[in-house]
C-alpha cells in the first residue's frame, strides 16, 4: 500500500528500457498540452500511459508518476482507485469489461455476465489460469442504444452482445497475442498462474 507521506527522494521507475522509452514520449506529449506549472492536470493521461505499458497500475507505477507530477503518491491512488478504467490488479491478456448499467441489464447483459463466467471458467475480477483472459462490470459506457454492450481492451467497444457473439470474441482473441501484463511482485497472491 502507498504510504501517506511521499518519499524525499526519487522514486524508482517500474518500467523496462522499450516501456520507459514509450513512457517518456507520451509523458512529454501529455504535459506539453498544460501550462509548466499545472503539469499536474496530466494525471488522469499519465496514468493511462502507466497503465498501457504495464497493463495495471502497481503501486510502484502510481509511486512514479505521482514523483513525475509532483502529486502525492497516495493522491495518484485515491484518482485511480475512483476510476474503473484503472486496473488494480493484473488482469488477462485480453481483459472484457462487461456493462451493468440499466439500459445493458434490461437487455441482458446480467445473463452475459452470467455467460462469461462459465465460458471462461473463472469469476469477474479474476483471471483464467493461463492468464489469457479476465472480465468485470463496469457501470456505464455509455453505450446504451446498442445496449448490451462491453469494451475489451480497455479500447475497443462490443455492442448487442449475446452469448454467441461473447464466444466468438473469445475466439477471435485466443488467436491475437493481447497485451503482455506485468506480475504482482512476487509475495502478493494474485490467484494467477505464473509460470
């Protein structure tokens, strides 16, 4: 868990050379669009870079940016953990995110979830062993004239999703490497295979 206090130091970054160098040229495009002394208003954008290189925010990379920005490493979490579009924890490769807003229960989407959980042989939040795939709910995207609908990746929309649509999905990613999630450190259990 983040500390209250911030370290006085600099904090450690938690990615590899290919990560940093994708990091720092998106970070010099986020804080070029706001004034030198509000450089701050980038967080939600930084995190989101964090997040596209790691697949998940770690406290480490929350740590991070929070130095980068010169916010408080435990304000950087208080913004990612308001957010569903922070992932906490890592997920699978391909990662659905499953709407449960009214529009998308009353067109199903309560037995898709329902669905997902046993094509997938794991429930929301979790991971399947190979570490391919995970879903959640999500409250909202905004999609509710296709309702229901989900988003994978983090990017990409699915609409009408039925059953039939769902597996086909799954089967079309088993086929696509997805993104490469970095591990919890080594003494947190994730539940996920490591291997």
């Amino acid at each position: 868990m983040i500390p209250l206090t911030r370290p006085a130091g600099p904090v450690p970054s938690p990615f590899n050379a290919d990560q940093q160098a994708r990091f720092d040229a998106g970070f010099a495009k986020a804080i070029a669009k706001y004034p030198a002394d509000k450089k701050r208003a980038a967080l939600l954008a930084v995190l989101h870079l964090a997040q596209e290189q790691l697949g998940w925010l770690p406290e480490a990379a929350m740590a991070y940016v929070g130095f980068l920005l010169d916010v408080p490493a435990v304000r950087v979490r208080e913004v990612a953990t308001f957010y569903t579009m922070y992932r906490l924890k890592p997920v699978g490769c391909h990662h659905l995110e499953i709407c449960n807003s009214v529009s998308c229960w009353s067109k199903g989407s309560e037995a898709l979830l329902k669905h997902a959980k046993e094509k997938l042989g794991v429930h929301a939040g979790e991971v399947t062993p190979d570490g391919k795939f995970s879903f959640g709910e999500v409250a909202c995207l905004a999609g509710c004239g296709y309702a229901p609908s989900m988003v994978v990746n983090n990017y990409a929309y699915a609409e009408d999703m039925t059953p039939e649509k769902f597996d086909a999905l799954i089967e079309k990613l088993k086929n696509e490497p997805g993104q490469n999630i970095a591990d919890f450190p080594k003494n947190h259990d994730t539940g996920r295979a490591h291997g």
